[in-house]
C-alpha cells in the first residue's frame, strides 16, 4: 500500500457559490477570531454567518469583543463589568493565530474478498499567510494491514511549501522539498528540493486556482537497490472551490518530468470532498494516486487509494 490519487476535481467548477461578505471579527475568550457577517444579536447570543460554515451562534459569554464597522466596540452584557479592552492575554494569542488555518484529520477503508486490506490514515495541514507570505506544511500518513499475508505497511509523505507573492499579488515566487518513504516500493527515503514560479489563475471568494512551474533534484534511497538522482521539471496546479455553504473541494495534481531520460514524468494527483457537519468538524473522501513511469522489479507503477474520514479544524481564520 502506498499514497495515491482520485479523479474528483474540475467538475466543480461548474458550480456556484454566493460568497459572504466579511465585515466583523468576533473575538473569543480563547484567543480566537470568527470572522463573518453578523446577522443578528440577542442577549445571549450573537448569530453570524461565515465563509466556512452556515449560520453558527456564537453565545456572548464565549466572546471577549466584537470588531467591525460599528459604532462602538461592544461587549457582552453579561461582561459590563469587566473592560472593554481584552486582556493582553487574549490579544496575544488572536496575534498569533489570526493568519493561521490548521486541520487534522482521520480516515479508514476497508476490503474483503479476494483483496483483505484495511488502510488506517492520519494527517494534518497548517498555512500561515500575512501579507504577501505563506508558508504551508502538510504530511499524511498510510498504515496498511494485509489480512490475507499477515503484512503490515506504514507508508509517509510531506511537503514544506513557501511562497512569496510579486507582482500586483498575482504571481509568485515558490521554495518547496517533498519527502516520501515507502517500504512497498523499497524506498526508504526521497525527497525533493525545488523552486520556480507561479500564478493566481483565479482569486475568487468561492474559487482559488493556482498554476506553478519549476525544477527540482528528484534524491531517493532505496534498502536494497541504487539509490537514484535526477533533476525535474515540475508542473501543477492546486484548486480550491466551495461547491455549497457547506461542501468544499480541494485538488493538487503535478507532472514531474525527468529531464535525463525523458521518459514519461512521474505524476500526483490528490483530490479530497469535505462537508461541515458541525462547527470545526467535517466528513471528508479523499483520493490520492501516485504514478512512478518507471518502478522497479516487482512494483507497480500506478498507486491508488479512497479513503473516507472525519477532519477537524483548528483554525479558520483564512488567508
């Protein structure tokens, strides 16, 4: 069992979505910030509607301070006591998190039959953004168990991205190393430093589409074959389109192009669908296909896998 990719993403494009004006920043006690369109208020509760989620109420002894075009910066009623200002404290932790958007997530598939696997999955994605700034880290994990041969595989993949906006915000500047292990196809280690450029194809509210190119230097060490070094030229594109209030869709697909041999590029695909089904947590199917042109004795070139799972969302400040 190895990483993998699915066919689940442009057809997303033909959808729409009606995008929220962003306008108030409800600041929690917690350090939080829930950012959004606030479109009632009560006693007890402040109802707002936000990019991520449908209507949520947000109770007003949660909340240090709401910002926004406003007369004044309020405060709960039942807080009329306690200043307006938050505490340092809390300031300090909304400067720290307000750029951040961070989930994990846990998924699970199983088969029977002539195949008997079981694939157990974990992962996480944290981006940091600030100005013309972002900084991404992603890794995934794959634990297979072959009932019927009594083998189990732990398979890794990450990926450290920084990109640097140039030009009007639409292009941009990118450094990025990839890392995978794979006992299944002997590897024990590849990684794969680059740079190039990009551009931000499209920057909608409910759609955002980027297109990258460059070059890396391929390095993988296999245990019991020649490790292998090549230079690539790599192209690709990441997509990220809000189908509904409360479905989302997510697709990276790359071409990795040896420039030594020629031969046909190594490919990426990976496509994920997410619901919100209350607050921070959301169901998600995930697709992911690795394709390798030219695999060693014994291994397959193309690696598939559907999962479907549970995320939970950390941070959702947006970009």
């Amino acid at each position: 069992m190895r990483p993998a990719v699915t066919v689940l993403a442009s057809a997303s494009l033909l959808f729409s979505h009606p995008v929220v004006a962003f306008c108030e920043d409800i600041h929690l006690k917690n350090g939080n910030t829930i950012s959004g369109h606030i479109l009632s208020e009560d006693d007890k509760q402040v109802l707002m509607a936000t990019e991520f989620s449908p209507p949520i109420a947000v109770l007003k002894s949660f909340i240090a301070s709401i910002e926004g075009p406003r007369e004044t910066e309020r405060a709960p009623e039942q807080e009329k006591d306690v200043a307006q200002t938050p505490s340092p404290c809390v300031t300090s932790c909304v400067l720290l998190t307000r750029h951040w958007d961070s989930w994990a997530n846990i998924g699970f598939s199983f088969t029977g039959g002539n195949v008997q696997t079981s694939t157990l999955s974990g992962g996480s994605k944290t981006t940091w953004a600030d100005g013309p700034n972002k900084l991404t880290f992603q890794v995934s994990n794959y634990w297979d168990v072959n009932r019927g041969l009594g083998q189990n595989i732990s398979v890794d993949w990450g990926e450290a991205r920084y990109q640097r906006s140039l030009h009007a915000g639409k292009w941009f500047a990118w450094v990025a190393d990839e890392f995978e292990r794979d006992p299944g196809k002997l590897l024990v280690i590849r990684t794969a430093p680059g740079a190039g450029l990009g551009y931000r194809l499209l920057q909608q509210k409910s759609t955002r589409m980027e297109l990258y190119s460059g070059f890396d230097w391929n390095l993988a060490g296999y245990s019991t074959l020649p490790n292998s070094s090549s230079a690539e030229f790599v192209i690709g594109n990441t997509l990220q389109r809000q189908i509904t209030p409360r479905t989302q869709i997510e697709e990276t697909y790359r071409i990795y192009l040896d420039l030594s041999s020629g031969t046909t590029p190594r490919q990426l695909l990976d496509a994920t669908v997410t619901a919100n089904m209350a607050r921070q947590m959301f169901f998600y199917i995930s697709g992911v296909n690795r394709y390798e042109p030219n695999p060693n004795t014994g291994v397959k070139s193309n690696d598939l896998l559907l999962l479907a799972g549970l995320r939970w969302a950390f941070f959702r400040r947006g970009e």
